[in-house]
C-alpha cells in the first residue's frame, strides 16, 4: 500500500522512464496536464506530449505527418492560423527551455486513434500513459442526467483502454464543476469517484497550489495562451487558473462567458487520479463505440444508447 505521505499518482509513475501526457478531449486540454508534465520534467523524467485536436490539422505539409492521423507540432507550425493549441504551447514550452514538440491527432473515431496513439508509443517507446481532462465528463458512465460533451474523452479513454502492452495507464481530471454549463450533474461525478474507490480505481487527489513551480508556470502558460488567442480563449483553463490564484464566485477573465455565471472555487484546482483500465470498465457504452472510425459515429452510438436506458435522476447538493 500507498504511504500516506506518498501521492499515489506520482508512485504510479515512478518506475516509467518515458511518459506520454495526453489531452483527452481536444482544444485546450493538454493544458489542463501542464502542471503534472512540468513536474515529471523537473524529475528528469522524459515526457512526450499529445493532443486530440480541434484546430485544423489538415493544412499540414505531409513531412509534419509521422504515421496517419499522428501529426507533429512546434513552435512554427501554421503560424497563420489563429487558432492553434498545440502551437500555441508548443511556443511556450520553448520559450521557457523545455521540449518543444506536442503531436497532435485529428477527431476520428476509435480505431485510427488507437492506431495512432500505438504508433506514436512505439516511435518513442513510451512506458506509461497519463490521460487528461479539463473537467469531468470523462468520469461519466453513461447513464447520468447529463453527459457534458463526452464523445473525444472517451474515445479516448477507449483508445487507450486496449493497449494492455503499457504497464500503466491513468487518467486525471481537473476542474471539477466546469461542466455544469454542458449539465453535468456534479453530485452524480462524487457518485461515479465514491464507486471507482471501492473498484481500487481511485488513486486520490490533490492541488496545483501557486506558490509551488509548476503553479506558477502553469498560471503563466494559460495567460501566454489567453493572450495569443483572444477571441477563443479556454474557460476550462481559465477558470482552474483562477482557482490556483484563490479567486472565488462568478469571475470574469473572457467576454465569452458574458451570457453566464460562473461558480469558481478552490475544488476546481484539484487533480483527481484513476487508473484507466478501472476507468473504462465501467462505461456502459464503451464497446458500442469501439469498432468505430468517424467521430460522428462515436456521437451517434452514444446517442442510440442513451435513448436505450433509463437515466439517473439529478441529484442536489445536500448542504
């Protein structure tokens, strides 16, 4: 067992020499994992970094492709797109002396991105894989009142959950209560926690404090990103850094959220932890989207099981 002064997620990691850290669900994710790739640096460890990407990977030339549906990203690429990501970090981590390449995978659905996800583990004989969503969508099993926006996290998740030649696969969310806005009901997330718990899937959870390095350059990389992307701004990441920062209640850092209230508090600056195999064994859905290629396909299986079940009801906050 775990000591109690030991992170569990850090002691699951410890042995792995080459980690891969993966945005699950698109767009700003993999900044959500940012504060735990600079850690596992600051270790010595050698950390590769990944995306599922909404920016548009298409206008790539053919040599930034390294396996299909496996793209690489640096500081100079698709420097004319406004919206990029990867790029955008990518510009960060140099500017601040760290590896500078986040690969990137197109939307598709289960198959080419395990596809990929293998290639790119081989390319650089990765030993263990940590999954990241901003938010918690991805702890939903199916059949809750609302399911946020499920369909990359667990494509990813499902990805991944197959690849049993990597001796560890975890996957952390942080940002609990940003998926209310996508009706996320988030006594029904402790529920789904409460019972990975008792499955040994949950590996605890902790803070990104600032006054720590990797608070403080974490806090520093999303205000680098706010500023290069001012009309598409993560919200997701906005409101963790203003948690880190000790701020509180309905916060205004984008005009994007103008139209509504935000409730940020000191849970969303928390690192939750599960082991990924524990994880997807108990999706409801997962095997209905596996044989899938196309994203909309993923959208649709969901959907089709979703009019097949009986949902949990909603619950309220008893105090």
């Amino acid at each position: 067992m775990t000591p109690l002064c030991s992170n569990p997620l850090f002691t699951r990691l410890a042995d792995a020499e080459r980690i891969l850290v993966a945005g699950a669900g698109g767009g700003f994710d993999i900044y959500s994992g940012l504060p735990l790739v600079l850690s596992l640096l600051h270790q010595g460890k050698q950390v590769h970094l990944a995306n599922l990407s909404f920016s548009s990977l298409a206008g790539l030339p053919v040599d930034d492709w390294i396996a299909p549906d496996l793209a690489v990203v640096t500081p100079d690429s698709a420097v004319h797109q406004s919206y990029f990501p990867e790029r955008t970090l990518a510009q960060w981590l140099s500017r601040h002396g760290y590896p500078s390449t986040v690969h990137a995978f197109p939307q598709t659905g289960v198959r080419p991105l395990r596809a990929a996800y293998q290639a790119l583990i081989d390319l650089h004989c990765i030993d263990a894989v940590v999954l990241v969503d901003g938010g918690t969508d991805i702890l939903l099993r199916g059949d809750e009142a609302g399911l946020g926006t499920p369909e990359e996290d667990l494509t990813s998740v499902a990805a991944l959950a197959a690849l049993n030649d990597i001796p560890t696969r975890l996957v952390v969310s942080v940002g609990f209560g940003v998926d209310a806005y996508h009706g996320v009901n988030h006594v029904q997330v402790l529920e789904n926690i409460a019972a990975l718990e008792r499955d040994g899937a949950y590996l605890g959870a902790f803070s990104i404090p600032r006054a720590t390095r990797e608070g403080a350059l974490y806090l520093d990389a999303v205000t680098h990103a706010q500023r290069n992307t001012p009309e598409h701004p993560s919200i997701v990441n906005g409101s963790i850094a203003a948690a880190v920062r000790g701020s509180f209640g309905d916060v205004r850092f984008t005009d994007r959220t103008r139209d509504s209230e935000l409730f940020v508090n000191p849970l969303m600056s928390l690192y939750f932890a599960f082991d990924l195999p524990g994880l997807a064994a108990r999706c409801l859905y997962l095997d209905r989207i596996e044989d899938t290629h196309l994203m909309r396909q993923v959208h649709s299986r969901i959907a089709e099981f979703r009019e097949s079940i009986a949902t949990r009801p909603p619950r309220n906050f008893p105090h």
